[in-house]
C-alpha cells in the first residue's frame, strides 16, 4: 500500500512537466497546421501572381540580354508591366512551354516557330534576333573543310535552324546525306561540353558558347551571316492576346525590350559583364572576347527568312 503510495506521490510530482510537455506538443501541432495554411496560401498568391504575369522562355545565349537587361536594371518595372522569365538550355523546351502554355513568349528560330504553328499553335512574329550560328569543329579532329565532315558526327536539333543548315552544309559540300550523321543534342550547355570533351566531332552553336569554341581554339567552319540568313527570332502565342490585359502587357514588353537594347548599343556588352556572368555562366576570358553585336529594336523577321524556313520544312 504504501509503495502505491509514492508511486502517485511520483507521478504527482512529474504532472507539471508532462502537463507543459503536452502543451508544447499541441502549440507545435497548431504551429505545424497554421504554417501549412500560410504555405498553401502562399503557393496560391504565388500562381495568382504567375498567372497574371506574362512568362517569357529565355535561354543562356546572347539574344536574350535585352531581357535580362531589362529585367535587372527595373526596365519592367518602370513602365509597370509585371514579367516573370522563364529558364531554359534547349529551344525544343521552349516551344513545349508554349504549347502547353506555360508561356506566353518565347526565344526560337523560323523554323521551329513555323512547325509549331503547323501543329497547331498560332504564333505572332515579335522580333527578329541578332542570332547567328556557326558551325564548329574541335581542334583535335583536323576538319578544316566542309567536305571532311563526310562519315563524322554533327550535333544539331531536328526540325530547327540547324537542321536547316545541316542540309546547307550537305549541299555546299557536295556530301551524301546519309554520310553526315546528325546526332540531337538539344541543350545549348550539352554542346558545349561534348566539344570540349571530344565527344562531337562538329556541332552548330549560337553566341556565346560559339565565343566559349572560338577561345579554346575549336575552328569555325561555317556562319549564317555569311549567308543572307537571320533565323533567330522571339514569337508570342496568339491565343492569350486576344485578352486585352495581355496584349496591353506585350506591349509594354517590346517597349521594355527596345529600351534594353538601346541600352546594349549604348554601353556595349562590357557594361553588362555582370549580368552576363550571371546568366549566361561564362569564364572572364569567354566574357571578354564576346563579338560586338548590335540589338535591333523589335521588327518581325524578313519575309525572305520566313519564306525559306517554311519551304524547307515543306520539302521535309
């Protein structure tokens, strides 16, 4: 009886904390179930804010700094359009952006820009791009001539400018097509990595990883400018505009852009060394040897340029 005794006298004296232990235990349960109310509400202020933003697909290449520019240096902001960027490392992701409306603006070429449309997606015509590829062999294979890319390896995108210009490249060599073999490597990143580790023996690349080539000594074989094409390009997807916050949206987006590249002209690229460093992930010699490209104010692209891109994917 008496050992009961202390045994409640015991538990008695323990109550306080096994009262304060329980009461933590139920704060923190309100704690863990207010803190998922305030993340849910969160996520959902987050989407409507998303949402309502219009969503520009941008990639690691010199064609977006106008974008970023505009974006860093408050541009958007000023003339109060609300613009969220979307990143991406492979032209086809930013097209499956826009198909499936993730988007509403997106960097690509004619080519790709005139497939979407004929599956399906109405595109608008926002811009031509200072966009130029060359094609780039690694040092170590000895390809000086286009003709020696016959039985070698060249990475492109099918369906895209450089499918194009892989066929360009057949044609200009007088080669048999089915002695290139054209291998699809989509990431921009991935290109430029297969080059320095000898895995590629050609691939086609826009600035700056063409510059990124050019530095370590990878030999150009081939550039778009020296043949009468611009193929780059920034399109919009005709569906939402027919809203009229939307359009009202685009169009302070092209003002924002003109702003940014009137800026670009203005500064020159070595003004921006930071923003370039920070988006397009480049070593200071890449940064420094950067060609001084001009940033043309939003015009639709050539109807020559449209023209060819669209014939050619007929003949495919």
């Amino acid at each position: 009886m008496l050992q009961v005794f202390f045994v409640i006298l015991h538990s008695m004296k323990r109550f306080p904390f096994i009262l304060m232990a329980v009461l933590l235990m139920a704060a923190c349960g309100q704690s863990y179930q207010e803190t998922k109310r305030q993340t849910r509400a969160q996520q959902k202020k987050l989407w409507r804010e998303d949402s309502a933003a219009l969503k520009i697909a941008v990639m690691p290449t010199l064609d977006c700094m106008p974008f970023y520019v505009a974006q860093e240096r408050g541009i958007f902001d000023q003339l109060g359009v609300n613009v969220r960027l979307k990143f991406f490392t492979a032209q086809m992701d930013c097209d499956t952006a826009m198909q499936r409306g993730r988007v509403e603006v997106s960097i690509t070429d004619l080519v790709r820009a005139e497939r979407l449309q004929k599956q399906g997606t109405p595109l608008r015509y926002i811009a031509a791009t200072n966009t130029y590829w060359q094609l780039i062999t690694r040092r170590q294979a000895r390809l000086r001539q286009l003709k020696d890319l016959d039985d070698k390896m060249v990475a492109m995108t099918r369906y895209s400018a450089t499918d194009l210009l892989s066929d360009a490249l057949v044609d200009s060599a007088k080669l048999k097509t089915e002695r290139v073999f054209r291998v699809q490597i989509n990431d921009v990143l991935v290109r430029l990595q297969m080059l320095q580790t000898n895995t590629m023996d050609a691939l086609f690349m826009t600035e700056p990883q063409a510059t990124a080539a050019r530095v370590a000594k990878h030999r150009v074989l081939m550039d778009t400018r020296q043949m009468d094409l611009q193929l780059g390009v920034i399109v919009a997807c005709e569906r939402p505009l027919a809203n009229e916050k939307r359009q009202e949206q685009l169009d302070l987006m092209v003002k924002a852009y003109n702003q940014a590249c009137d800026s670009l002209n203005d500064k020159g690229l070595p003004a921006y060394r930071g923003l370039i460093e920070k988006y397009l992930s480049l070593k200071p010699a890449v940064v420094d040897s950067l060609p001084q490209l001009k940033f043309p104010h939003a015009q639709p692209p050539r109807q020559h340029d449209i023209d060819r891109a669209a014939q050619w994917l007929k003949d495919k």
